[in-house]
C-alpha cells in the first residue's frame, strides 16, 4: 500500500501546486497533508494492534468490546486532532481529510483490479 500511498500523496501536491500557482500558495495544505498521512498511519498501528489484542481474547463479547471501544476511541482522537489544527488554523481540512480515505481507495482498486483479472480468466478459460 505504501507505493499508493505515494503515489496519491504526489497526485495531491501535484494538485496544491497546479491549484497554488493560479490562486495563490498556502502552507496550510500541505501541513494537512503531513498531518492526514500522520493520522492514516497512527490509525493503522491502533487497529492493528487492536486487532491482535482482541484476537487474543478467547471470549467473543470482550472482543467484540475492545473492538468497539477502540473504534470510537480511534475517531475521536482523529476528530480532536484535526478540530485543534483548525481552531488554530494550522491546516487545510481537505488535504488532511484526504490521505484517511487512501486505505479505502487502494483497496477498492486492488478488489476490482483482482476481479476484472478473475473474469478475463474466465473468459480465457471458456473461450478456449
């Protein structure tokens, strides 16, 4: 996912350049940015080592608790970070909500690029 990640934050800086040379630059984006990937990222270790905590657990209600709990914890957190860089106006809320939504696109493009492979062969195999 990394390489996507990449890719999408070039896509992104690309994007503020094009946008900053005709309206004028602002700092603020790409600090959103860096901080949107800082919470992708931090997002990411949570619920990986929630994931592991829970599975863990032989009891499927703790798990399902802890699961849960962290969930909400993890989005509150997301949303008291970003609320405080914006009473500040530290950052730009679009270029640092952005890299949250990466995992769903890169994965959204790996599920339909590994199902249009599915189907072509599919058709190979019945075309032969």
């Amino acid at each position: 996912m990394l390489p996507f990640v990449g890719i999408t934050d070039g896509a992104a800086v690309l994007a503020a350049v094009i946008f900053g040379l005709f309206y004028g630059f602002d700092w603020r984006v790409f600090c959103g940015l860096a901080v949107g990937n800082v919470l992708m990222l931090a997002n990411f270790v949570i619920l990986g080592t929630t994931a592991e905590k829970a599975l863990k657990t032989r009891d499927f209600r703790r798990a399902r608790t802890i699961s849960g709990v962290s969930y909400g914890l993890r989005y509150v957190g997301i949303f008291a970070v970003l609320a405080g860089l914006l009473t500040i106006d530290a950052i730009n809320l679009i270029s640092a909500v952005l890299p949250l939504f990466y995992p769903k696109l890169y994965y959204t493009f790996v599920y339909l690029n590994s199902r249009s492979r599915k189907e072509e062969q599919e058709n190979d195999t019945i075309g032969s």
